[in-house]
C-alpha cells in the first residue's frame, strides 16, 4: 500500500512504502493513479536506461573518431587537455589491456 505526495495541481510525485511526510495520502495498490505513476516510472527508467547505453556507443564511436584524427595528423594528442589526454590514454591501455587478455577470455563460459 503506497503512501502518495503530491504537487500543488494533485499529480502523484512520489510514491513510497511507508509514511514519509505528514502531507502523504495512503492509496491501494491498483488505484488508476497508482498504476499509471508506476507506468510512467518505468517508461522513464527504460528510456533513461537506453539512453546510458546509447552514450556508452557513441563513447567508442567518439574514441576511435579522435584516434582517425590523431592518425591523420589532423590535430596531436597534446593539443587535448591534460585531462582529456589522461582519459584518452587509460582507455587506450585498458583496450590494450583487454585484447591481450582476449585468449583467457571464453564468451560462452567466463574466464578461464
């Protein structure tokens, strides 16, 4: 059974499990306002999920655009930030890293 807070117009934003604020209105379980709140939460956590994702993609898709670049010679590493180079450069060892690795590594069954 939720215990409800709502903003100044009575739209449901928060629900919890137990009585936090003086203010808060008990609501069953499968009251319409319920359900659609945990709805519309869970719609949020998906795209909010997709988008993490999403960014974790075009991190590579960046990465291997700046490394083009730097083998191009359009632009040297040193002209990054000191901060940027230091990224670029643990990402790099940590791939480095990952492919010397890549015999021990069973994608069916883990590490060996």
């Amino acid at each position: 059974m939720p215990y409800a807070i709502r903003d100044s117009a009575g739209k449901i934003i928060a629900l919890y499990d137990t009585e936090t604020a003086i203010d808060a209105q008990w609501l069953t379980d499968d009251e319409p306002e319920v359900l659609a709140y945990r709805h519309s939460q869970s719609l949020s956590n998906k795209v909010l999920q997709e988008l993490e994702e999403s960014d974790l993609e075009l991190i590579r898709v960046l990465e291997d655009v700046v490394d083009l670049l730097i083998k191009k010679q359009v632009f040297a590493i040193t002209e990054l930030p000191p901060f940027a180079q230091e990224k670029l450069s643990k990402r790099q060892r940590l791939r480095s890293d990952m492919i010397s690795l890549s015999p021990l590594i069973d994608t069916d069954e883990g590490i060996f």
